[in-house]
C-alpha cells in the first residue's frame, strides 16, 4: 500500500484556554474528496489553518508523501503543492482579478504569461471569469472562482476548501462540485469543509467528524444518512419548534414599491421592492448575500430612511422615523453582523442590553441610567435564553457566536415587539443555539407578532417561514406559501443575481 | 518566544497599574538621560518632582498650573471616548481668552458684579465657537476634525498676535505687545491669599465632577461611550452621531475656552501674545494618562504640573533646558500607550511548538 | 520679485512638504495612520542642522536627518505594531515629544547661520532666460523629491511589492491568509515614512532656511498629512497639492513684503485657512474618500498565532 498524501497525528492546539485541536488524527489519500465535518467551533478551520501553515501546532506530526514535514508559513504549503479557498474570501476589492491572482503566487510572473495561464486553467475546468473586472463588481461565485482558479495556478496537489458553498446557490454549488470531481480525476486530494450534510453524502468518500476539537468518527457519508451524521456531529438534538397553524392577524409591515439607490459603489441597489407581513406568520427572505439584503434590513430598522409612504408598520408610515422611534412603536430589527453592529464588543451584555431599549423597558429616567434596573433585565435575558456567560458584566466580545447571538435575539424578543426583522438568525450558530432562536421566533409568531426572516440558510427558511420570497440583485420575487416551493425552485430564482453587477461590501 | 493573545476581558488591575508602570520607567529613562549628560540623576529628578512640593509657593503653583490642564483635559477625555478627535484645544483655550478678555477690557470701567460672569461666560462661548467649527466641518463636509481642529490653533494663535500688537494694545505700553491689565472686577477671586490660587481651580473640580456623572450615569455618555467604540451600532442604536460630534466638541471647546479665560482673568491679568506653555496640547497627555476618565485627570494633571514647575527649577537649579518637561511628558505617553498593552492583551512564553 | 525667482521659492517652499507627504502616502497605504509627521520633521531637522554644522557637509546632514526621521518612525512602529497602541495617540505623542527633543538639542544651535545648499548650475540651458532658471537653477534635493515622488508612483503602480503593499493596506487578514508579513511591510512602510519627513525637516534647515529655530516646522508635518488627504492618496495630485500649497505661502509672503495693507498675522494664517478649504473641497465627496482610501487605515492588525 502507498503511503497517503497527507497524514496528520495527534494533532493539538490551544488558544488561551481554550483547546480549539485535540489530538486530531487524519489521513488524505491521492485522488479523494474527504469531508471534515462539525460544527462551528469543532476545530475544522484550526486544523486546515495548520495544514496551510498559517498557524503552528502545539504537538502532533504532519506527513507529507510519507515524509515528515513541517509547515510554517503559507508559502511553504504551496510549495509542497496545498492550496486553499477560504470561507471568508481572502480578496482584495478594489483590485482586479489578475492582481489578485498575482499576489497569491510566490514569484513574480509576467502579466502576458499569467493572462495565458489563467486562460488554461479556466478552459481546462470550464469556469467563467475575466481577468481585468474588479473584485468588487463580482458576485459570491464569481469571487470563489476567483479563488479556485488562483488555487490551480499552482497545480496543487491538495486543495482544501473551506465551507465554499455557504455562498453559492444550489446551481452554482452543482458547478463547483463538478469542478471538484474532475480535480478528483486528475489524482489530486480535496479535504472538504462543510456542515451540510446532504452535499458531502453526494460528494465525498469519506468524512471525518469532529466534536470539540476532538475527532468522534470517520465514516463512508454515503452509506450514512444525514441524521446518523448529524447525531455524530452534533450529540443529542433538542426537538424542532413545530410551525403553529394558526391563523393569520391583520397585515403589520407592508412594503410599497421601495426603491433605493445603492448607498456607495460597493453596494445594491433595491428595485421595486413590495412585501406584506400578517402577524401570526414568519415571512423568509432567501437569497445569496451582498443581494441586498442589508439594505433591506437597514430600510426597515430605521438605519436608512426611506420615501414616505413606502414603509408602513401596522397601517402608519415609518419612513422617516429613526431606529429608536420604530423601537418605540413596537418594532424590533436584528442585523446580521453581531460585534461592532448588533452589539458592542467592548461593553458589557448590560451596557448592550440598554443599547436598544425603548422607554417603556424604563431602564432610564431623567436622561440618567438606572443600572440595577439594566443588569436585572441583562440577567432576564440571560437566564430565560441559556446564555453561557459569567453574567451581565461579562463583555460581549467574550461571548461564543452563539452565546452571544441568544443574548441579542433574547434582548429584543423579551421586549415583545409586534415586529420583528432579523438577518441570518443562526448564521455561524451551534445547533443547540440556533434551535432555541428558531424557537423563539416561532413563539414570537404565535403571539401574534409579524416576524420577518432574512437568511442564505435554505434549511432554515424551509424549517421555519411560513411563506418565502427570493431576493436577488436588489429586486424581490413575489411571496409564496413554504408548502407551494421547492429547494430547486428557490434555487433557481436566487441564481437570478448569479453573474449580475453588483454586491454588497462588508 | 513571546506571544501576545487578546483577553477575553480586558482587565481591570492592569488598566490601573500600567500608568503606574509607566511612570517608573519614565522616571528611570530619565535618570538615565540625566546621568548621561553628566547630572546627578537622584539631584536632578529630586529638583524635577520632590522639591516643588516642599513650599507653600510650590503647591499652589503646582494647582495653578493644574487647573487648566485639568479642565482642556477633561473635555478633551470625553472627546477621546467619542471617537472625536479634538486636539485644537489649544487654540479654544486662546479663542476663549480673547473672547472673555476682550469683553473685560470693552468694560473696562464697569465695576458691576456681573462683570466677572459675563467675561467668565463669553471665555466658554469662544472656545465652544472656535470648537464648532470643526464640529460643522465634520458633519457637514466629512472633514477630519484632527487635521482642522489644528490648523485653527494655528489660526487662533495669529489672531491673538494681530490683536496684542494692534487694537487691544495698552496705549500706555510703551509699544509692547501687551493689553492693559483687567479691572478687577473682571479678575478671578484668590483662593489663598499671597499665592497666585485663583478660583479657576473649583471650575475645574465642577467640571471632573460633571463629567463623571455625565459618562458614567447618564444616558448621554452612554450614548457617547457607543459612537466611539462603533458607530454602526450607534447609528443601529438610533443615536444622532452628527449631535453627538456636536456635543463633544463644543463641550471640549467650553471647557478649553474656560481654562484660557480663566487663566487670563486669575493668573496673566492681561491678553499677552503668549498665553500658553502649550496647555492645549499637553492636556492630551493628561486625558491619556488619567485613562480618558475624569477622576484619573485629576492626579493625572497633577503631575503634569509638577512635571512644569520642576522643569522650571531645573532649568534653573541643574542647568537643563525647559524642553526637558515635554520630553517627560512624551516620553511618559509612550510608555503609557505601549503599556495599555497589558490591559487588553495577555503577554505569555510561547512554548517552542511543533517538535 | 521677478517669475522666475518666485517660481524658484515657490518651489523651495512645496519640496519640505512634498517629501513629508510622499513619505507619508506610503505609510497610509499599507494601512498605518502617522500623525507624528511634525515630530519627525522637526527631530530630523535638529540632526541634520547639527551633523551639517559638524561634518561641514550637507550630504552628511541629509542623510543624518533621514536617518533620524525614521528612528522616530521605529518608536511609532514599535508601538502601533509591536504593542498594538492606538495610532492616533502615539502619533500625537510622537508630535509631542518631537517638538521637545528637537528644542533641547537645538538649544545650542539656535542663531546659528549655515550657507544654504548650493543650486544646480547647468551651463547653458540655466541661462535661457526665463525657462533656464525655473527648470534647471533648482537645488538637487527638489529634483531628488520629484525623482522619490516619480519613483514611489512607479513603485505602488507599476511592482508586485508596491502591490503587496496595497494589499496589506486594503485587507491585512487576507493579505496575511495568503502568508505575507502584514506587521514587516507595515514596519517598512513607516520607516520610509519616517525617513522622508525627517528628510524634509533637513530640507527646511538645510536649504529652504538654512538656520535652526525652535519648531520651525510651524505645522507643515500637519499639512503634509493634510495633502496626503487632498491627494486621495495618489502620487500625482500630491504634486499638484504640494506646488498650490508652496504658492500660497509664497504669495502671501510677496503680499506681506510688498505692504499690502492687511495685518501680517492675516496673511499667515493663509496656508492654515488654505488647508482646511482644500479639505473640505476634498473630503465633502464621501464616495471619493470612501473609494481611495486605503481600507484598514488607523485599524490595528495582530496576526492570529
């Protein structure tokens, strides 16, 4: 038997206390696509940050063809022959394509000879891209193209890849798996990072799971189903938040052909955007990021004002009413960025807790704070959404992604609002944590509330939305019954963007 | 190896040691520098920092000089946590003393007891006006506040010379640059007698004390605290990041402009082309050093003034130069700014990885 | 005063802020903010002055005043990058403690004459009228920052480490993903910054006003900053700003000479007014700004270990 490609033992590191790697074993065959599965926080990235020379581990070996090798810096990686796409694209917006390419490869290369090489490579494997467009003018797919071609440059022998369909529409992930099938072909290993389960069951040969930075499987995911994968990925699930049947109340947000122009070059444009919202339903918005969803959010939170008469909340128009007004009338918006938007990361989860209060919370009086009053309700939210903190002192950047997303989503669903926005609800959550947020935005509903959802996540939209409209390239398709759409079909109309101008920047 | 790795939570302890740390290896820089110029560095810094403190003369003065970087620094501070960058302050302070000085020499004869309130009044207003402009700079065209709010000390600085040399020139002055001396009904009351206390120093304990409430308590400060660590979530918040620039910089510039009038109205008693040993700018080292928190400025500016009269006397005692005392100064600033490392960062010995 | 000659002091008067604003430009494109300019304008020209007065060679003044300029940088750099301080405060700091380190070791020297660097004497074409003089009868440090400012253009443009350097300064996480040494080129960067303010200090003593005055410099490091601004961060409009900024000091000078009648502390408030127009113009545009600069600039960056 041949020696694999890779073969990693024992692998450990720590941050602080924290052991983000413990003792992870792994090995790569040439010409397998292998899964590394977990949730966030497993350790997936630590490990192929390793792999790639970006960070050092504190104990275990690496071999590489059977040598042993060790890996210090990024550059070195490539020139064994590892490649890697990033989960958060490693691009630089305001260059071109070709020099971003030419700043991922170790010498400097004549700029007709790279144009030729890149030409190969995207006829080789099929893949649409032009050299001299800008960064910024590209869609998600396009970027992540951006990134493969450059990883192929090198004729890697190993590419890893990093959540890479997180971006990508169903469509344009079937793409990329051919792509990787072809790679396969040609003798090269992939480790594939990923938490959905359904495309490593199509895609991969073998999986290795990780739980805690500890390695708890290796499986064949083809002979596996998606729960037997989820239940060794995840531990024990609490139950899904069954969708009520209730009925439906009087219309709450109503939204009339708003139109905005983009707010700077990296932005989207919104175009002709109409919705309505019932209380008692939970409306999903699904679409590929940068599609405009964060203008969207922004234009109902009050962070954008907008024309008179284009947003109305329970019949009244809101369009020129700021954030703290729109709270003050019962609303509530919860954006997709967690530090440095939702919350603030150097203040404490009380501190952040008065952040978005409206006066009838009463956690102020006579312009002057009442801090036992903000602590006692920081404690509330705490308590009631199992966030695991040292308590209403602790700061937020102290908190894990998903600690800190209860936190918030407990802040403003304690305050009962009659109208709830929210963006990415779960995304980058545990999946203990994103059960209980689901949770509450369903309970939310059943109160009466009209809950609107934003999200890439296609599972989630489908778990919990009782109609769904597709946002693509700042326009919005019309509002469909859950029960009445299919994955492909939403699929599909999120595809429409795919290739469009335009996308947001951070 | 050592590594740096961020707290989870920034600590508490260092963030009150490190300006203690930093003050150490201050005074050893220093010794070493006084030793490689060939001076007894224990006489030297023994005349720098003990020595002002062992007479009346030299503890009022030390309050004396206290007082105005006290109240620039603390105005300046609440700027600092804002995000706003005000570091025209000195020439507040100047605008301020000309507005408060010029009114007291128009009313040159009153002997109203309004006077001294009114010129006390119109010392804030020229420091707020001279910090509004910046303020509408930034609001309204985007302009950094840094760059302008310095480029207008520079202003303030000439329209003081212009107005020394020509209209508010004493007649009587034999041609010196020098306005007549303030009535004294527009001169700030002596606190202890046969020292040079004037009651500025109470403006600047009101002012510790109002900041203190006002970034501790209320909802204001709050609302300050959040523009400056991000303005996104200010603005998700609902804040009004354009009133908030206002408020800190009209603050700071009230607060400049007082300390300039009140110097001029309780220390100088004339305008002079000179008002200032640099207060304005120095009062970025206080607000640092007092950890941007009001009651940190008090003993922050305490031994900035001494750091001024000790300069003053080793000048004359060990036969240093006067720009000694900036260089403590800098020289403290950079070992307070590295060691505020501590407070948000964890220093550890990385084990040898890897083997 | 005739066209040429003022055309002649116009430009003695951009050069000082022309090499402090290239220097500069390049800091802030590898994301570094430095408002320290003034203090390593006015300690690199303390040394020059003195290492001139001593060596008897202004080539040996230069030199030493760069050199001087860029240790000032290192303390920032070892600060801001190797400790992680706020940049805006160690840049004030470093203004702070430039403006009196600078006045005490220029105590002796104060009052001091040096006889100005020689101007180039081009047999010929220097005495076309007119043309002659105006391109040719300069000193060589102005055609040396116009050769510097060409050069940095071409290096940011035209290299793969110019582009590097973008790059750290557009998005130093990915830039570090990809394995560069986002703190290295950053410390580089802001030694050149170092090194050209504190070759423009040299300048102002050396051969703009050949003496040394406690903090001569009067705020040219703080309008150098300011045209760096003004620039949109790109070499050829630096030239542009630094020439219309050397005009208005010039004028109203030759205004002030001539006894136009208007207080002398009107007329020298001119660049400082002049300054805060020119950013307003500038900065109003939002989207510009937004467009060209550098991304991370001011921000902090420690590479996950």
């Amino acid at each position: 038997m041949t020696a694999p490609l890779v073969a990693l033992s024992n692998i450990s590191r720590s941050f602080g206390d924290v052991r983000a790697c413990d003792g992870i074993s792994l090995s790569l065959e040439p010409g397998e696509i292998h899964a590394l599965l977990g949730e966030n926080g497993a350790g997936k990235s630590t490990l192929v940050r390793i792999i790639y020379g970006l960070l050092e581990p504190d104990a275990g070996t690496m071999e590489w063809n059977g040598e042993p090798v060790r890996i210090r810096t990024p550059a070195a990686a490539r020139a064994l022959g590892i490649g890697m796409v990033f989960q958060h694209f490693t691009l630089f917006e305001s260059m071109t394509v070709l020099e971003n390419i030419a700043l991922a490869l170790d010498r400097r290369v004549d700029r007709s000879e790279l144009r030729a090489r890149i030409g190969a490579v995207i006829a080789t494997y099929g893949m649409a891209l032009e050299a001299d467009r800008h960064v910024h003018s590209l869609s998600a797919g396009e970027r992540q193209r951006v990134e493969v071609v450059r990883c192929l440059l090198q004729d890697p022998r190993l590419l890893i890849l990093d959540e890479p369909t997180s971006v990508l529409t169903p469509q344009e992930a079937e793409q990329l798996f051919a792509t990787l099938r072809q790679l396969r072909d040609e003798g090269r290993s992939i480790l594939y990072i990923s938490h959905r389960l359904e495309e490593v069951r199509a895609l991969c040969e073998r999986a290795t799971i990780l739980r805690g930075g500890r390695r708890v499987a290796q499986c064949d995911p083809r002979t596996e189903t998606a729960a037997s994968l989820a239940e060794r990925m995840i531990g024990r699930l609490p139950p899904a938040p069954v969708r009520a049947a209730g009925g439906r109340g009087p219309e709450r947000i109503r939204i009339n052909g708003l139109s905005l122009a983009a707010r700077h070059r990296f932005g989207v444009a919104l175009d002709d955007i109409s919705l309505a919202v019932r209380g008692g339903e939970i409306l999903g918005i699904a679409g590929i990021a940068g599609n405009g969803q964060g203008e969207l959010l922004a234009a109902l939170s009050g962070e954008i004002s907008t024309p008179t008469g284009m947003i109305a909340f329970d019949g009244e128009p809101v369009g020129r009413l700021g954030p703290a007004g729109r709270r003050e009338r019962g609303a509530a918006a919860v954006p997709e960025q967690r530090l440095g938007h939702a919350a603030v990361p150097a203040m404490t989860l009380a501190d952040n807790l008065f952040l978005t209060a409206p006066r009838r919370q009463d956690l102020a009086r006579g312009g002057m704070l009442r801090p036992d009053a903000i602590a006692g309700a920081a404690e509330r939210v705490i308590d009631s959404f199992d966030v695991r903190t040292t308590g209403a002192g602790a700061v937020a950047s102290s908190l894990s992604g998903g600690n800190l997303q209860k936190f918030i989503v407990g802040r403003e669903v304690d305050r009962e609002p009659e109208i709830l926005v929210i963006a990415q609800p779960t995304w980058g959550v545990d999946a203990g944590a994103a059960v209980t947020i689901r949770a509450a935005l369903r309970r939310r509903a059943s109160a009466g509330a009209a809950v609107l959802v934003i999200s890439q996540d296609l599972d989630e939209i489908f778990e919990i939305c009782d109609r769904i409209a597709v946002i693509a390239a700042g326009r919005l398709s019309d509002a469909r019954e859950t029960s009445s759409f299919s994955v492909e079909e939403v699929g599909l109309l999120m595809g429409h963007a795919a290739g469009g101008p335009g996308r947001a920047g951070d | 190896m050592l590594a740096i790795e961020p707290r989870r939570q920034p600590s508490r302890a260092w963030s009150l040691l490190s300006p203690a740390i930093a003050i150490a290896l201050t005074l050893c820089v220093g010794a070493l520098l006084f030793g490689l110029a060939g001076r007894d560095p224990g006489h030297a810094l023994y005349v720098l920092f003990i020595q002002p403190l062992t007479s009346t003369y030299g503890l009022t003065e030390l309050l004396v000089k206290a007082t105005p970087l006290i109240l620039i620094a603390t105005g300046l501070a609440i700027g600092f946590r804002a995000n706003v960058w005000n570091i025209g302050a000195e020439g507040q302070y100047t605008v301020g003393a000309l507005a408060g000085g010029g009114l007291a020499l128009a009313f040159h004869d009153s002997t109203s007891p309004l006077l001294l309130p009114a010129v006390l009044l119109a010392g804030c207003a020229g420091g707020m006006a001279w910090g509004a402009i910046p303020a509408l700079l930034r609001t309204r065209f985007n302009v950094n506040e840094i760059l302008s709010s310095l480029m207008l000390t520079y202003v303030a600085i000439l329209l003081l010379s212009w107005l020394v040399h020509g209209p508010w020139r004493d007649p009587d002055g034999y041609n010196f640059p020098e306005s007549r001396l303030l009535s004294d009904a527009a001169t700030l009351p002596i606190l202890v007698d046969d020292t040079r206390l004037h009651a500025g120093l109470l403006f600047a304990l009101l002012a510790v004390a109002g900041a203190w409430v006002l970034m501790g308590r209320s909802v204001v400060g709050f609302q300050l605290r959040v523009s400056g660590q991000s303005r996104i979530a200010a603005h998700y918040a609902g804040y009004s990041t354009t009133g908030l620039v206002w408020f800190a910089l009209l603050l700071s510039g009230g607060l400049a402009g007082l300390a300039g009038i009140s110097e001029v109205s309780g220390t100088i008693n004339q305008l002079l082309p000179t008002i200032s040993p640099g207060y304005g700018f120095t009062a970025i080292i206080v607000a640092f050093l007092g950890r941007l928190h009001p009651l940190g400025i008090i003993p922050a500016g305490l031994l900035i003034a001494l750091s001024y009269i000790g300069g003053e006397l080793a000048q004359i005692e060990v036969g240093v130069p006067a720009a000694v005392t900036g260089i403590f100064q800098g020289v403290l600033l950079f070992f307070l700014l590295g060691c505020d490392l501590l407070t948000g960062y964890r220093i550890r010995l990385a084990p040898v990885r890897g083997t | 005063m005739d066209p040429a000659s003022m055309v002649l002091t116009i430009v003695a008067a951009a050069t000082p802020l022309l090499l402090a604003a290239t220097g500069e430009l390049v800091t802030e494109k590898s994301g570094v903010l430095n408002l320290g300019v003034e203090g390593m304008m006015l300690v690199g020209a303390v040394t020059a002055f003195a290492a001139a007065v001593s060596s008897g060679s202004p080539v040996a003044g230069f030199a030493a005043g760069a050199g001087a300029g860029a240790a000032m940088a290192a303390i920032f750099a070892a600060l801001t990058l190797g400790l992680q301080a706020n940049q805006v405060a160690t840049g004030l700091a470093l203004t702070i403690f430039g403006v009196s380190l600078s006045a005490m070791f220029g105590a002796p020297f104060v009052g001091q004459a040096l006889s100005p660097i020689p101007r180039l004497e081009v047999p010929v074409l220097g005495e076309v009228p007119l043309v002659g003089p105006v391109l040719f009868g300069h000193d060589a440090m102005v055609y040396l920052s116009l050769l510097i400012l060409a050069g940095v253009a071409l290096f940011l443009y035209r290299t793969r480490a110019g582009l590097v350097i973008q790059a750290v300064g557009e998005a130093p996480d990915a830039a570090h993903a990809l394995g560069y040494r986002v703190l290295r080129i950053r410390t580089c960067a802001c030694l050149f910054g170092g090194a050209m303010a504190g070759l423009a200090g040299s300048y102002l003593c050396l051969a703009y006003t050949p003496m040394w005055a406690e903090n001569m410099t009067a705020g040219r490091g703080w309008i150098a900053l300011a045209l760096v601004v003004f620039a949109t961060w790109r070499p050829g409009r630096l030239l542009l700003g630094a020439y219309l900024f050397g005009a208005v000091t010039i004028l109203q000078l030759y205004a002030q000479g001539r006894g136009v009648e208007v207080a002398s502390q009107f007329m020298s408030m001119l660049p400082y007014l002049a300054t805060i127009l020119v950013l307003v113009l500038i900065s109003r545009d939002r989207t510009r700004m937004l467009l060209n600069a550098p991304r991370s600039i001011g921000t902090a960056f420690l590479p996950p270990r």
